[in-house]
C-alpha cells in the first residue's frame, strides 16, 4: 500500500512540476503588444462641428447652407489592392479599412468604385456596403 502512495505523492509531483514550467513558458513568450503610431480606428473618428472663421480670427457656427455643403462629400469609398477603403475629404490618411473585397459587388458597381464614390456620411457608406454585401 505504501509503494502506491509514494507513486501517486511522485505522480502529483511531477505534475505540478511540468504545470508550473508551461505557464513559465507561456508566460514569457507572450509578447505585449504595442501601438502602431499615427494609425486611426474606425472607432476614433470623430465628428468635428462646423465652424468659420471671422475676420477677427473668432471662429463662430457657419450658416446653414455652409453647413449643408461642409456634410457633402465627406467621405471617399474607393477600391485599392482589390479592397475598398474610406478616406476622409480632406486627408491623405485611411478613415477606415472595410476588408471588403470588390469582387463582392457586380461589374458595373466595381466600376464606380474603382473610380470612387462620395458619401455624406459613415453610416451611408455601411448601408452602401450592408446593401451589397448582405
């Protein structure tokens, strides 16, 4: 009976042994993970108010129609190394990545947006993609 314990107290042992070297092991090679600069979410774009400049250098809320305008035309969907991507109008930066391929879309919408498409806003670029791609 007392062989049977001294393996099973050597078995345990081992064990807990072998248990605390692999989460050693695991522990050390998981690397942190680091921040890309100057890289831009989907999820951090925010929305800045219209404003214009007066001639004192204030800057005040431009009219509607200005505002109008400023809505239009704030968002470029086009079509590079095969995926489509969303650029702001005033930027070179990508606004956001979709990893949507456009071969999911036909011929003639391929077309359009491999000469790129203006939307007003982010939530009309996803009920664009959601329409072609659902």
């Amino acid at each position: 009976m007392k062989k049977y314990l001294y393996i099973l107290i050597l078995f345990l042992g081992v064990s807990a042994v072998c248990l605390a070297v692999g989460y050693g092991i695991t522990r050390w090679s998981v690397k942190e993970e680091k921040a890309i600069p100057n890289t831009v979410l989907a999820t951090e774009t925010v929305s800045e108010p219209f404003l214009a400049e007066t001639e004192t250098g204030e800057t005040e809320a431009g009219t509607a129609e200005a505002a109008n305008h400023d809505l239009e035309n704030r968002y470029y969907l086009v079509v590079e190394d095969g995926f489509l991507l969303v650029f702001p109008r005033d930027g070179d930066r990508v606004c956001m990545y979709t990893h949507v391929p456009v071969t999911d879309f036909p011929e003639e919408e391929q077309e359009r947006l491999r000469a790129g498409i203006w939307f007003s806003s982010m939530l009309d670029i996803f009920n664009y993609l959601e329409s072609y791609t659902s």
